[in-house]
C-alpha cells in the first residue's frame, strides 16, 4: 500500500510541476515530470506483484496510511501550487497577492486544527464506546472483540474466561442508594485491576457483572486467579458508618476445552456462574459436562414452567400446623407442588428459584393464593374446624405492584374472611422495605396476618422485627434440625423468649423428632409442624385430618 500512495504522491507532484511549466510557457517533452510519471506509474505497478491473499492483518495499517496521506495531500497540493505560481511571477508580488497568499494560508491552518481536534475528539467517542464510563475498564463491546481475539490467537494454546457477578448487589443500591453501589463498583474495579498480571484483561461487562480473559490458562492458574479475586473481595467496605463486605460468585470456561466459539465460552461461563450462587455464593465453579446436563434441564424446567399453570400440572398441598402440647390443628400452610408429565415430581427447590428469577412466580403464586382460599371456604362450609392458611408470598409478587388488589381479589371471590389468611414473607422483602410496609400494613387492616418465614436465618431479621407490621415468626428448620447442641438450644430459647416479649406467634418449621418437640415445649414455644405430625398432603387428606375430633395426625 505504501508503494501505491508513493506512486499517486509523485504522479500529483508531475502533475503539479507539468502545470508550472505549461504556465511557464517552458514545457519539453523528457522533463523531470516525465520521469516522475514513469516512476509513479511502475511503483503502482510493482505495488500490485506483492499483493497476498490474506490482508487481514494489514488493513489497519492501510486505512491509518491512507488517512494520514489523505487529509495531508490536499494542503500540501496547495501549498506546492502556491509555490509555483511565485516562481511563474519570479517573486514579482502585489499587496494583493500577497494579502490573498496569507488569507489562503490561515484557512489551511485553520483546516489543520480544525482535523486535528475532530481526531481528538474522535477518539474520544472511541473510548467511551469501548470503555465504561463508571469504572474505566473495557466494556462489553471490547470484550467481545477482545474475547474474539484472544480465541483466534490461542489456537495452539488455552484462554480460559472468568465470569464475576456480585453477590446481593441489588440489596446493597436498594437500602444504601445507588451512590455507594457506583462507590463499590469503582473500589471493585481498582481491586481487579491490581492483582491481576499486566497480559490480563478485565472488563465490566454492566451492572454487577465483570468478566476476566486469561490467556495461556490452564486450571491451577484459574483457581489461582479465582481464589485471589475472592480472597480480596472479603475486605470490608467501609459507606456511610456501615461495614459491607461484598462476595462474588464466579463462573469458569475454557477455550478449546469446553468451547471454540465466543458464544458457547460465553454460555458456559455464564451457565457455571449461576451455579456457584445456587451453591450458596462466594465461589466459583467451572463448566463441565454435569454441569451442562444441569443446565439442560433447568432450561427444561424454564420452558415448561410456562404451560404448567394452563395444563393443571400443579398442586397445592397442605401441611398443618399443630398447638405442640394439645396437638390440636390450629392453621396449614399451603404449600406448591409440581408433577411434571415426563419429568415425574419436581422439588419446588428446584422449580420455584426459576420460577421467580423468570417473574412467572406471580402468576404462579396467585393461582396458589387463589386455590387455597376457596379450598379453606369449602372446608368451612362443610363444617370443618375454622383455622387459617398461609399462603408463601415471593418478593417478585410485592414487586409486581399489584399484590394488595390481588390479595383482595381471591378474599372476595373466595368469600374467605380475612382472618383466616395468613401471607408468609421472607426478609427478601427489605429489598424495598417502604413499598412493602405499606402494603403489609395494609394488609393487617383488613384483618390478613402476617407471617416472617425462616426467621433468624438472614442477617436483617432483627431489624424486620422493630419496622415490619408482623403477627408471627416461624423459626427456620436450621435451628430446629442442631436443637441437641447447647450453644443452638439457647439461640432457639433466645427467639422464642423475644417473640413472645414482643407479642408475636412464634411457630418452629421442620420437627422431625419427638426430643426436638420436648426442647420446643420446654422453651415456651407454643406452635411448630413438621414431619413428626404430617408431611404436606393433598386436599383430600387434609380434609380427613381436619374431621379427626382431635386434631391429632401424627405420620405412620
């Protein structure tokens, strides 16, 4: 290429020389423009010869050549004609020749500052098109690029990708406010960038979400990276009085072990990413091939969520909930099951995280809401004991902005009293704990109460407690399945005792056991269901549960 803008630059400079001489009046043919001619015309053609088929690589450099010599070409033609004319003038200038020389000149230089401040800013449109603003780092947009590149050039070699999502990131921009969110993001950034090698690249993909590309990876130098990154992540941050350490979870793909396109690296990260935080968070997992049958079947479950509801592959079961030393029934909890036609039953452990990461947990948790109030009026009307059902609320439904209607839609339809609905909320509800203040507060005036379920297993229960309009605790399993450890039994004692201070029910979930019942009712604890009563049952079962006189139904 350079031998073909050398070969048009002399063939313009003939030109130009050519035009001097015709004005000169003093052109002869085998001048020094006929030499330049025959020299320009055999450099475009020599250029030809050394043409390649792959020009790949050097089309960057064409493009910057060409540039440099297009936007200098026409100024420096000019210039060189200007010349010429004074010499055809033999110096002999005017005022105005000179007055036009000088006016002709300042818009040249003009022109020149003007192209150089529009490359200027030029490039500056490149780096915010290919940087985040926020942090500095390379955004999506070059990571693909980069992703692309380095999958090219490790052909013979590995590239390994990390995927990093920040853990519970939402809750930190929802309680302390978007500025200590942008605040962590940026200390993030500056962690990343200082223990990662000089050939590492990291980018912040949007979000919460980062991502790292490892060239010549293998798998000890993946956990190594890994391991560092989460290592550093356990410094506490320090915003507004609060201490905050953020965790990450972190997904890991290898080029050309587990893919050989960007986008199945990319897939695979991802999908060994979310895996790590359904394994409890603040770690990491790589990609293999259980993972990918894992993936295949949540896919699955994510697709036929959708037409569960419409087919009546659903069923709500009930478990009841028992006064620990009468055994008399004094409420059930309404509890969603799924029989799937191929697929056989699906544990709502399974099922219900994908149902609420997907938002059809609303639709789905109203049909619950909806059946479980007629099935409790039908129980009434035939004369069976009036006690309450609790319905499990997701955070989605609060979110969704439409769950007071809803509530009050399946009461009137129904035609159940409000008393004997009972809504169980989890601490997740702090997420936006004004909105859902209101609507619980709601809620308790029209006589609907108000459950915490797996209290004392997320660190904001307490403060749930002194703002949240609750009638009952229910003490998560976890405390109940350790109750023979001292150190548990007195925490368990401890919640009991603050409940009842506070005037709240407190009920114990999952007693499995006839000791773990004794520990309950020596600690005061006056409510609890679990496997030692009755599993969850259908409606008919619990109907015959219901009609024993004594409320007793423990499970043979």
């Amino acid at each position: 290429m350079l031998l073909v803008v050398t070969g048009f630059s002399l063939h313009v400079i003939a030109d130009s020389y050519s035009v001097y001489l015709d004005i000169a009046g003093s052109y002869t043919q085998g001048t020094l423009a006929d030499l330049l001619w025959i020299i320009s015309v055999w450099l475009i053609g020599t250029a030809g010869f050394y043409v390649k088929e792959d020009r790949e690589e050097p089309v960057w450099e064409i493009e910057k050549t060409f540039k440099k010599f297009g936007n200098i070409l026409p100024y420096a033609s000019t210039i060189v004609l200007l010349i010429l004319v004074t010499l055809s003038y033999q110096w002999d200038l005017n005022v105005l020749s000179i007055g036009l020389f000088i006016i002709i000149f300042m818009i040249i230089a003009r022109q020149l500052y003007i192209v150089k401040e529009n490359d200027k800013l030029i490039d500056e449109f490149k780096h915010l098109a290919y940087h985040d603003p926020l942090t500095g780092l390379k955004n999506r947009i070059n990571f693909e690029e980069h992703l692309d590149y380095e999958m090219q050039k490790c052909r013979d070699n590995s590239a390994a990708l990390l995927l990093i999502d920040l853990d519970r990131f939402k809750v930190i921009n929802d309680t302390l406010g978007h500025q200590a969110g942008d605040f962590i993001l940026m200390k993030i950034s500056k962690y990343l960038q200082q223990i990662l090698a000089a050939d590492t690249q990291v980018f912040r993909l949007g979000g919460d979400e980062f991502a790292i590309i490892l060239p010549d990876a293998t798998k000890e130098k993946c956990i190594k990276v890994t391991e560092t990154v989460l290592d550093k992540f356990q410094k506490p941050f320090s915003i507004h009085g609060h201490e905050i350490i953020v965790t990450a979870s972190i997904g890991i793909s290898l080029f050309p072990l587990h893919a050989r396109t960007y986008e199945e690296l990319f897939k695979y990260a991802d999908a060994a990413m979310y895996l790590a935080k359904d394994g409890g968070k603040n770690g990491y997992r790589f990609y293999d091939d259980d993972l990918n049958q894992i993936m295949a079947r949540r896919m699955r479950i994510e697709s036929d969520l959708r037409k569960a509801l419409e087919e009546k592959q659903f069923k709500v079961y009930y478990q009841p909930k028992l006064e620990l030393k009468t055994k008399k029934i004094v409420g059930m909890e309404a509890l969603l099951r799924w029989k799937h036609p191929e697929l056989g039953w699906i544990s709502p452990a399974e099922f219900i995280p994908i149902a609420e990461e997907t938002g059809q947990i609303v639709s789905i948790g109203e049909w619950v809401l909806n059946e479980a109030c007629k099935q409790n009026v039908s129980w009434q009307q035939r004369g069976l004991p009036l006690v309450s059902v609790s319905v499990n609320v997701s955070v989605r439904q609060f979110q969704q902005g439409k769950f007071l209607s809803v509530v009050e839609k399946a009461l009137r339809e129904s035609g159940l009293q409000s008393q004997f609905l009972e809504i169980e909320v989890t601490e997740s509800i702090m997420q936006n704990i004004n909105d859902s203040i209101k609507i619980l507060t709601s809620l308790r005036k029209k006589g609907v109460k108000i459950a915490i379920d797996d209290f004392g297993k997320g660190y904001s229960s307490l403060h749930m407690i002194r703002q949240l309009p609750i009638d009952t605790i229910k003490l998560d399993k976890s405390f109940i399945d350790d109750i023979d450890d001292e150190m548990q039994l007195a925490m368990v004692k401890t919640i009991i005792l603050l409940g009842i201070d506070l005037n709240l029910t407190v009920v114990a979930e999952g007693i499995e056991r006839e000791y773990q019942l004794n520990k309950l009712i020596e600690g005061h604890c006056h409510i609890g269901q679990g496997y030692l009563f009755s599993k969850a049952v259908k409606a008919e079962k619990m109907e015959k549960i219901l009609k024993d006189n004594s409320g007793v139904y423990l499970q043979k």
